[in-house]
C-alpha cells in the first residue's frame, strides 16, 4: 500500500512539474543556482552555455539595441528614462524589458584605408586616425587594420601610445583596394569576438577595385546583423586630372577613379550606417573631423542599450523593420532600423 501511494505521489509531481515547466517557455531566462528567478531579466540573457557548473545560460530571443539621443547642438542627452522611449517593430509597439544608461568603456575597431585611391591623402587619413585616438580614455580599447588589397592588423591596443602612433605612420601602401574584405574581416573576426560597447570607424573613399568573396551587399547584410554601429569618415579622391582619352575620343578613367565609382563608394558607406546604425562623416576639414571624433567617442561611451522581447515571433532570416522614438521634442535618435531574424 505504502509504495502504491508513493507511486501515486510521484505521479502527481511530475505531472506538476510537466506543467510548470510547459508555462515557462514562453520566454527563456537566465537562471542560477541557489538564488531566486527575478521576475524580469535584468540583462540581455546570453547565449547557451555552461561555466563551471555555477551558471545556466539559456538562448532567448531578446533584442538589444544600442541608442543615442543628441539635441539640435548634437550633444548627448543623458536623463532619460524607459518610460521616454517608444520602440516599434514593423509597426507595432513593443514593451521596453530591457534598460541601461551608464556611462562605459568601449572598443573601437580603425580601418585605414591605404590604397592607390588615397594616397595622396595619406597624411590626412593618418593624421585623423592619431586624433580620434587622442579622443580615447585610457580604459577605451581600439584596434588599428590597414587595407589595400590585403589586409594588416597594426595593432590591439594602445597602452604604448608612441608605438601605436608610429605603427599608423608607417604603414604601407599596397595595390588594389578590398574595403568589402576589409568590412567583412572587421565584423566577423574582430567585432563579433568583442563584449560590450563597440564600433567600427572607417576611413576610406568607399571604393572597392580587388575583394574577393566578400561583396557590396553582403557586408551590407552583416552590418544589419552586427551588435555595434558604424562611423565612415569619408574622403572625396576623386580628381578630375585623371580622365584620358581613349583612341574613339571618350573620356576614360583608371580603375576606382571614375566619378561612377566614387558615388557607388559613398553610397556603400552610408548604407552601412543605414543598416547598422551610427553616422556618415565627410572630410570637409580637420575642424570637422576632430568635432566628429569628440561626437563619436561620447555617443559610444554614453549610448543607452535597450531591449524587449518581439511580440510578433519571427522566422530564420527573416528582416523586422526597427523604429526607435523619444517623447521629448527636438532630439535625434540614432539607431539601428532593422534587424535579421536568427535565433
């Protein structure tokens, strides 16, 4: 009789434990050992894995976003609050479960652009890539790649900032230029690697004449999947002086110095801002651009990081479109516009 109840018993709790366990897949939490499940996540639940048997991770579908809000003088605005936000996707309002507004460090990747287009602007580019170093705290990371047909990791960290400064200076050109390879090397071997606050800043003209594997709207594509924004700083080389004539009397051009082709390479840097968030800059000036390196250094370092669950479940590779608002009036919102479906 004793193990016919106990039998029962059991029964019974597992039936229980079948059904609690059946309302909690709605969204999947981080849990740990010996401590109580708060009622919201108070952070973007990590990827699935285990460390040292003390931590659960569970995947989630939690989307974050990293914001920034500026005035009409392009200064950061920093007493906001969730309750000022509005985030809809595809047109429908979303509940804000995630919000940080604290003041940190980031890692910056610097992609220099050193190929037969640039070059007479290399003092320019290298003279900018030191200043918006300069812009960095000391508990701020960067990491300097150069390109031109290949690509060269100069260096992942500037604790000896005289080495950093010579190793920009003498970096060499090359022939050909591969800026989507460059892009691509940046986002999946660098970027995705790195926690925390990120970005990547480019300076370049935008023209590509050599990749390889790497496409136009493939790093496009990966840019709207990336978890950091995007600064292009870019430099107009294109010089009417090197048009010829060819033998029917048509004007021609070197390969990556046609007017086409310096359009097509703004026009690739813009639209991975569009799709990653952050902000086009021209070269106009060095006053410009040291602005624009102060602007860029605090909007990372100051970025609010926002996060909800979609109402609306999406499928593998599917694009939501991403609206992010403010309450207050006269403010910017600089954020990503959508996003692909891969969890």
């Amino acid at each position: 009789m004793k193990k016919f109840a106990t039998a029962i018993a059991i029964s019974v709790l597992l039936v229980l434990a079948v059904e609690v366990h059946a309302q909690n897949l709605g969204r999947p939490r981080v849990i740990k050992k010996n401590e109580e499940v708060a009622p919201k996540p108070v952070g973007p639940p990590p990827p699935l894995v285990v460390e040292d048997d003390q931590v659960l991770k569970i995947e989630t579908n939690l989307v974050t976003l990293p914001v920034s809000v500026l005035d009409e003088r392009g200064r950061f605005i920093s007493d906001l609050n969730p309750d000022d936000f509005e985030i809809y996707e595809d047109g429908l309002k979303q509940d804000i479960e995630y919000f940080r507004s604290v003041e940190q460090p980031f890692t910056v990747v610097l992609l220099l652009d050193l190929s037969p287009s640039t070059k007479y602007k290399i003092s320019e580019i290298q003279d900018a890539a030191i200043s918006f170093v300069e812009q960095l705290r000391s508990e701020d990371q960067v990491i300097v790649v150069t390109f031109s047909k290949d690509i060269q990791v100069v260096s992942k960290q500037k604790s000896n900032y005289h080495k950093f400064r010579s190793g920009i200076r003498e970096a060499k050109f090359g022939d050909g230029t591969s800026i989507y390879n460059a892009v691509d090397f940046a986002m999946r071997d660098l970027l995705k690697n790195i926690e925390g606050r990120k970005a990547l800043v480019i300076f370049s003209d935008g023209v590509d004449t050599s990749s390889r594997g790497a496409t136009y709207n493939g790093t496009v594509r990966e840019a709207e999947e990336l978890d950091s924004l995007i600064y292009p700083v870019w430099y107009n080389t294109f010089q009417e002086g090197k048009a010829m004539k060819n033998s029917a009397g048509g004007i021609v051009y070197p390969v990556g110095a046609s007017p086409e082709e310096n359009k097509r390479g703004r026009d690739y840097l813009r639209e991975l801002t569009e799709f990653a968030g952050g902000k086009l800059f021209e070269a106009n000036s060095a006053e410009n651009l040291d602005l624009a390196f102060r602007s860029i250094a605090e909007e990372l370092r100051k970025q609010y990081s926002l996060g909800y669950y979609p109402k609306v479940e999406g499928h593998q590779g599917q694009r939501r479109r991403i609206n992010v608002r403010v309450r207050r009036p006269a403010l910017t919102v600089r954020a990503k516009s959508s996003y692909i479906v891969n969890f």
